[in-house]
C-alpha cells in the first residue's frame, strides 16, 4: 500500500509555514491519540501516520528532500535511519506540544530541581512633591530568603542529598508506549534527581524560609502615576538554591491639594478678584518646588485665561527638561456685599454699555434675532 502524501495527511499546503505544520499536527495527534480510541484500530494507524508525517515535515533539512524527492528521500539507510530513530524523536515531539499534558510538568527547572523564584509586586504612595524632586526610600517586603541554616541546600546541616534512587539523578523518568517513549517528572524527587534524607529543621528541606527584607530604593525625578521600577533579583528566592525573582515597585502619586498633572506640564486653578481682572494687576502663584512666581494680569481678563510659566512643571524622567506650568485664571463673583459695596455696583451697572460687556451684549442680540426669527 503507498503511502499518502505528508501534507496531505496533515492537511496543509506544501506552502505551510512552521506553526501551520505544528498546530496541524497537534490537532490530528490529540484526535487520534491511542488513549482516546482504544478500541478502533484505524485511529491508531492515523495518529502513526500523523506522526511519521509530522516528524519529517518539522525537520527543514528532511522537509527539503521530501519536497524534492518524495518518500523515496527516506528509502534505503535513510528511512531505516528514520525508523529506527522513531520512537525518541516522538519523545521530543510530544514534550514540545503537550508539556504537562503528557508530564512535562517538570520543565523550567533548572539542574538539580533548581527553580526561579516567583516575581513579586510592591505598591508604593508617593506624592506629587516626590515625583517632582525624587525620593529614597526603604521598604519592608515579607519573601522568601535562602536558610541560613542550610544555605539553601534544604539539607540539615552535615549532610549531602543523595542520589534518586528512582531516576537516577536524571530528574526525569522515560516510558515507553507502545511505538512511542514518554518523559515524565520523577515523582520520587520532584525532577531534583536527589532526595533529602534529613532535611533541615528550619526550612523543612525547601532551602528557603520567609523574612521581612528591608530594601532601600532611589525613585527619580519625574516618575508618573502607575511607573513600575524593576529591582532585578530581589524576588522571592528560588526553590532548592534557585536563584531568585525580581521586585516590581509599582508607584501611585497621590491627588495634590493644588496642582493637577498632565504628562510634565502643570495646571493650577487661581482665582482672581473681579477688580483685578477689570483693571489688571499682578499675582503671585506657587510652583511645586516651594517657590513663587509673578504673573502679570492684563486688564479684561476673562475666566478660562491661560499664562504660561515655561520650565516651571515637571521635571522630565532621566533627562534634563522640564514641562510647564499653567495658571488658569477664575474670575470671583464677589460675594457678601454691604450696602455701599451694592450702591457702587449699582451705579457702575447703569454707565455700563456694550463696550463693556461685549460677549453678553453680542450673545443677546443673537439670542433676540433667534426669536425673532421663530416668530416671524
């Protein structure tokens, strides 16, 4: 019987790319995998038929001659190689595609069951005034550190872990299935390929034990709501000597009382009284270093005005540069007069004209032509 062509078993064009290839076969593999079809023979006949075709296919240099030569590429010493080698190129197949799915829960270890440690978050409050100048500052994380008791070996001090008698010390136990062979993590050591016979009392064996580390940090200027600072190796320790995460110090700058932020510019809301802003006249405004600037107020000033002080906002992260700072000016109604104070506003308010109050004067005439425009 011949056999079919590979890309039509897998179902893809002689185009396919490397995914394409790959996700086919994952598709095929677990729909006519041997577990899930115990009783039919022909699915057992199609998943080795997938797999022979996928496990030519993947390789570029395999792939090439079969493109050129067809199955005779891997007739003669080649396809007794192929075969031969069969079973542990599945091994790799099925590690690469299914993890812990086929017991691959072992990878990310490193020698000798030698894990990461875990990343860990620290929430940090700052205020604007700390995000302006920058700030130090010292912090107390709760994480697991290496056992001084041990020094992380996870063993009781005076002796030696000794080899898994289940693996080997391989850390990884091999099974064979039928035409295929499968790793799977030794139960026994936990992938380690070592046990511990007499684990430390302090840490029980983990190598690690949790404490309050103290840290001091440096927050630089110009730092913005939600800047995530990475402390490399400064995490949680890793598992069995592991070598350790990193610390993310994530920053949050608290609301200020009378500045709002926006990027490195600045804005902040000053009222000014209603003479000022008829007459003009000079103000002075904070700026978020501690010191005072003087703005001129032109005579007509509106609510809603802008002045710029420029070089007087934020201060730009790692460079030199600075943002600005904007005074939106809010013209205040007087409020609570006395009767003079009323008879005076009376008096100003009968000699007013349109050349006084020209938006309110151009707002109502247009207002009127509306209304008169419906009636007519």
């Amino acid at each position: 019987m011949s056999k079919r062509d590979y890309y039509e078993v897998l179902g893809c064009a002689r185009t396919a790319s490397e995914g394409e290839l790959k996700s086919a076969f994952r598709k095929l593999a677990m729909k006519y995998h041997p577990d899930r079809n115990r009783d039919d023979a022909d699915a057992e006949h199609k998943f080795k038929e997938v797999n022979e075709a996928y496990e030519a296919l993947r390789d570029p240099q395999k792939r090439a001659a079969y493109d050129q030569f067809g199955h005779a590429a891997f007739d003669g010493a080649g396809g007794q190689g192929f075969g031969q080698d069969f079973a542990s190129s599945m091994s790799s197949i099925f590690d690469d595609l299914f993890g812990d799915f086929m017991g691959g829960g072992g990878r990310g270890r490193g020698r000798g069951g030698r894990q990461r440690g875990a990343d860990l978050r620290y929430n940090m409050d700052i205020t604007l005034e700390d995000a302006f100048s920058g700030k130090a500052a010292e912090i107390h994380i709760p994480t697991s550190v290496a056992c001084e008791t041990c020094s992380g070996s996870g063993a009781k001090p005076g002796t030696t872990p000794v080899t898994c008698g289940t693996c080997g010390g391989a850390g990884r136990i091999r099974a064979s299935q039928g035409f295929f062979a499968i790793e799977r993590t030794c139960a026994s050591c936990q992938g380690r390929g070592e046990v511990i016979e007499d684990p430390c009392v302090d840490c029980n064996g983990a190598g690690r034990v949790t404490k309050e580390r103290h840290l001091s940090i440096t927050i630089p200027p110009g730092v913005e709501d939600g800047t995530r600072i990475r402390l490399a190796g400064e995490g949680e320790t890793g598992l069995h000597a592991g070598p350790p995460g990193d610390l993310y110090i994530f920053l949050s700058v608290k609301p200020h009382e009378i500045f709002q932020r926006d990027g490195a510019d600045l804005f902040c809301r000053v009222p000014i009284s209603f003479t000022t802003a008829a007459l003009g006249g000079d103000i002075e405004v904070p700026t978020l270093e501690g010191g005072r600037s003087k703005v001129k107020v032109p005579a007509g000033t509106q609510t809603g005005k802008q002045f710029r002080l420029r070089s007087k906002g934020m201060p730009v992260l790692r460079s030199q540069q600075f943002g600005d700072l904007y005074i939106q000016a809010t013209v205040e109604t007087p409020v609570n007069l006395n009767r003079r104070q009323r008879e005076l506003l009376e008096e100003f308010e009968a000699v007013s004209s349109e050349k006084t109050h020209p938006e309110s004067h151009g707002f109502f005439a247009k207002v009127k032509e509306f209304w008169e425009d419906l009636s007519g």
